[in-house]
C-alpha cells in the first residue's frame, strides 16, 4: 500500500512508535491522520507536530482507551463519517507490566485487553467498511515476545502471542479481499515502555529485549511503512529476530533450554 492520499487511524500515537508513524504517514503524503492515545494531550501534540511538519495533512486526534471496544468502533465511525473512508487502521498501543503468576487474573485480563483485544475491536469496525470500498490496510504493533517470549511477564508474553496470531487469522481471512495486514515485531526501541515504569520494575526486562540494541521510533516506523508499501506481513526491525525465530522452530526444546540459561545469566549479572 502506498501512504499517498491515504485516511489513516493511529492509536496510541501519543509518543513513541504512535507518534513516528503519524509523522511518517504524513511525510508519505497521508491526507489525513487521526492520532489517538489515552492522553488527550499527548495526542494533541502529535497532530500539532504533524500540521507543523506537513500542513497539507489533515491532522486531528481523540483520546481513547483501546481497551475500550466501543470507543474503538466509535473512532472508525467518526472517521467515516467526517473524512469519507478509512484505509489504514494502525493498532499500535502497549505497556510493560512485570509479573506471572503472582499477578492477579485482572492484571492478565487487561494486558489482554490492550494487547490483543483492542486488535480484534479495530478490525471488527474497521475491516468491513474498507472490504466494500475495495481494500484497506491493518498494522498491528505486537513485539519479538509475540514470536519468542517475555520472560519476566507471563501477561506480556501470552498476549503479544495471541497478537500475533489474530493478524496471521485476518491475513489469511481477508488477505483475498484486500485487506493488507502487518505485524510489528520488534525488541527494544526508545519508547515510555523503557522508561521509568520499566526501570524500576527491575533490570531484566530491559536488557533482555535489549541485548540486540535500542532502536529509535522513526526508524521503526520507517520499517512499517517499507513493509506495508511490499505487503509484508512481518516487520522485524531487529533483523536477529528472524534468526531466532528460525532457531525456536527447528529445535523447540533446545530453544527453550537456552532460554533457561539466558534467563539465569540476567539474573547473575
């Protein structure tokens, strides 16, 4: 998919990755970027940064709490609505939250919620109105957790899975009907989820995701619009990610026991 003209949702486009690729997508001659976040101000800033850099954009944003599947819908109808289509649908909110088995289920629940839940909210709103225009676009962020694991969060690890999975189900669900669909999969890059929440939860959540190194947003966000302009279904920013994959699907039990010595080694450090 070429970005040019192109009416597009962000959510969680308050800072970070959110923020890159309202930018970006406006950089590609976007006409309209919505960008969403559950701080209004945040979001506001996003679309005045956008309408600074690129003024024929039309920028606009909402607060919105992804958990939330009817504030979803209503943001696709809203959309419609005002600007006369959606083509792009990026569901790209996330947070950090150390803990297994000593985390109650709510906690679980809502990392599901945000991680996985708010995927199927998007495209339930916002896939049949683009199959009857004649195609659209989805981009779901997950992270590498989502192929290999989070070793320090059950909750993270488990939903970024299932991430991964509804986008592989819509792909091949949709993918005939012109609907494109991407995954991010990404390590560590400079968001708030390495910022201080993520320093004081403890060291191993950190330099697990980051022993490959940190990448900037705009760079991430660069590698999403590469993938959705060759309709790449994975988008792997930290090209080790792949190597590891391919390692964790020829050997399941010998990546496992190296994850186990990983493990160990972080925590020695």
């Amino acid at each position: 998919m070429e970005l040019s003209d192109k009416v597009a949702v962000i959510t969680g486009a308050g800072s970070g990755i959110g923020r890159a690729l309202a930018l970006g997508f406006a950089a590609e001659g976007a006409r309209v970027v919505v960008s969403t976040d559950r701080d209004a101000d945040n979001a506001k800033e996003t679309a005045e940064l956008v309408t600074a850099a690129w003024p024929e954009t039309t920028a606009t944003w909402a607060e919105l709490d992804v958990g939330d599947e009817r504030a979803v819908e209503q943001i696709v109808v809203d959309t419609e609505a005002a600007h006369g289509t959606l083509d792009v649908f990026v569901s790209n909110a996330g947070y950090g939250l150390r803990g297994g088995l000593d985390l109650p289920t709510d906690e679980w629940e809502r990392m599901m919620n945000v991680h996985t839940w708010s995927h199927l909210a998007a495209a339930r709103a916002a896939v049949p109105g683009m199959v009857e225009r004649g195609g659209g676009y989805i981009l779901n962020t997950a992270s590498a957790a989502g192929l290999l694991t989070q070793m320090d969060s059950g909750p993270y690890a488990v939903s970024k899975h299932a991430a991964v999975a509804f986008a592989e189900w819509l792909l091949i669900n949709y993918g005939d009907q012109g609907i494109g669909v991407s995954v991010l999969c990404p390590q560590a890059v400079r968001t708030n989820i390495l910022g201080p929440r993520a320093k004081t939860a403890g060291k191993s959540n950190t330099r697990q995701a980051a022993g490959d190194g940190i990448l900037e947003p705009e760079d991430v966000a660069q590698n999403c619009i590469d993938a959705m302009r060759d309709e790449r279904f994975l988008v792997l920013p930290h090209g080790e990610v792949l190597t590891y994959f391919q390692r964790k699907s020829s050997d399941y039990d010998r990546w496992l026991k190296g994850m186990r010595r990983f493990k160990a080694r972080l925590a020695s450090a």
